[in-house]
C-alpha cells in the first residue's frame, strides 16, 4: 500500500509540473498569425466591407495582448486564434462583398 501511495504521489507531482509547463510559453505565433490575418483582411477592404468581423478580430487580438501582459498565455493563445478566425471571417465577407458589387456595378 505504502507503495501505491509513493507511486500516486510521484504521479500528481508529474501531472502538476506538466500543467505548469502549459503556461510558460508565450503564444507568439498565434499572435503573428492573428496580426497578419488582420492586415490581410484590411488589405481586401475588410475595414469598409466587413467591419463587424474585422472589429471582433481586432477586439479579440486587444483581448490577447492584454492577456500577453498578464501573463495568462492560454488565454492569450485562445484570443490570438479566436482573432485570427475573424479576421479570416472578415477577408471572406469582403471578397464577397466586393464581388458582389463588381458583379451588379454598385461601387
């Protein structure tokens, strides 16, 4: 029994350390990828075409900086690619949007 109980104990230690080993790298290429998807989407117009989305990647990516500087990684993580996806979001609803227009001459 004393066995098990050393054994367990060895494994709770193993499982603390690999949780806290979750939280010490930044997420920096989430975050260059939800800055870059961004710059993407205002490149095709997202910022008149698509704003709402465009504004929620830029909310989420504020959100993740600010996270960044609290050190709460995972929650940075999840913000930077909760960004990214608006923002590919909003580069979609702009090609549409602009095709759409050239389609029926509304500019």
């Amino acid at each position: 029994m004393n066995m098990f109980k050393k054994s367990l104990q060895a494994l709770f230690v193993t499982v603390l350390v690999l949780l806290a080993g979750c939280e010490t790298a930044p997420p920096v290429q989430e975050m260059s990828d939800a800055r870059q998807a961004i710059a993407v989407a205002k490149k095709a117009g997202a910022a008149d075409l698509a704003s709402f989305h465009l504004d929620a990647a830029e909310k989420y990516l504020a959100s993740a900086e600010e996270s960044l500087g609290r050190q709460a990684y995972n929650q940075a993580r999840r913000d930077a690619e909760h960004a990214k996806m608006k923002a590919l979001d909003a580069l979609k609803a702009a090609e549409l949007e602009a095709s759409r227009k050239q389609d029926t001459g509304d500019y």
